[in-house]
C-alpha cells in the first residue's frame, strides 16, 4: 500500500511560479512511475507528467519547457516546478504512482493562476 500526500499549491499571479511536492509512504517508492495529473472544473483529468524509475521523463505538450518534474528516491519524494505559470494552467493537481496493476492516488492540491 502507497499514501501520497501532496502539498506546495496555491495562489500564484501569471508567470509565477510554484513547486508542488508528493510525499508517498510504503516501500519499492524507487520502483514506481510518478507522475502529476491536473484536473480543470469541467474537464477530465490529464496527465501533466511523468518520471519512471529509469528512463526519460513524460510531458504534456501545454507544459513542455515550462513544467519539470524530478523524483528523490532517498526521500521519497517526487516535485513538480512550474514556471512561468498562466491562467490556464489552473486545476487540481493529483500525485500518482503506478507499477505493474498497482496504482495510487494523491488527495490533491489546488493551483489558481490568476491576477
């Protein structure tokens, strides 16, 4: 069994920045793909990125360059820093691990981009 609890959201103005961060809970963290999704009011979740144990990392087109995403196995913690933040990049975003049938979820920080 995998917690997630997300913290690091809240209210940034545009071109801001935040760094999210996911503390997991439970063993084999250094073996699960992570990743953040964001959910919009009306619209379906979306995977924003992703880091697997080994390999290159995963993003959506409408955070390329200005979103990363990085992972430290020794503290079990996977970080997303957004830059250059803008309104449309508003949402809940949710912490998840995956490996092989198990997948888990954050509870979910909000993030509000406005002035």
């Amino acid at each position: 069994q995998v917690q997630l609890v997300e913290s690091g959201g809240g209210l940034v103005q545009p071109g801001g920045s935040l760094r999210l961060s996911c503390a997991a809970s439970g063993s084999s963290f250094s073996l699960y793909t992570m990743g953040w999704y964001r959910q919009a009011p009306g619209k379906q979740r979306e995977l924003v990125a992703a880091i697997p144990s080994r390999g290159s990392t995963n993003y959506a087109g409408s955070v390329k360059g200005r979103f990363t995403i990085s992972r430290d196995n020794a503290k079990r913690t996977v970080y997303l820093q957004m830059n250059s933040l803008k309104p449309e990049d508003t949402a809940v975003y949710y912490c998840n691990a995956e490996l092989l049938d198990k997948l888990y979820w954050g509870q979910g920080t909000q993030v509000t981009v406005s002035s």
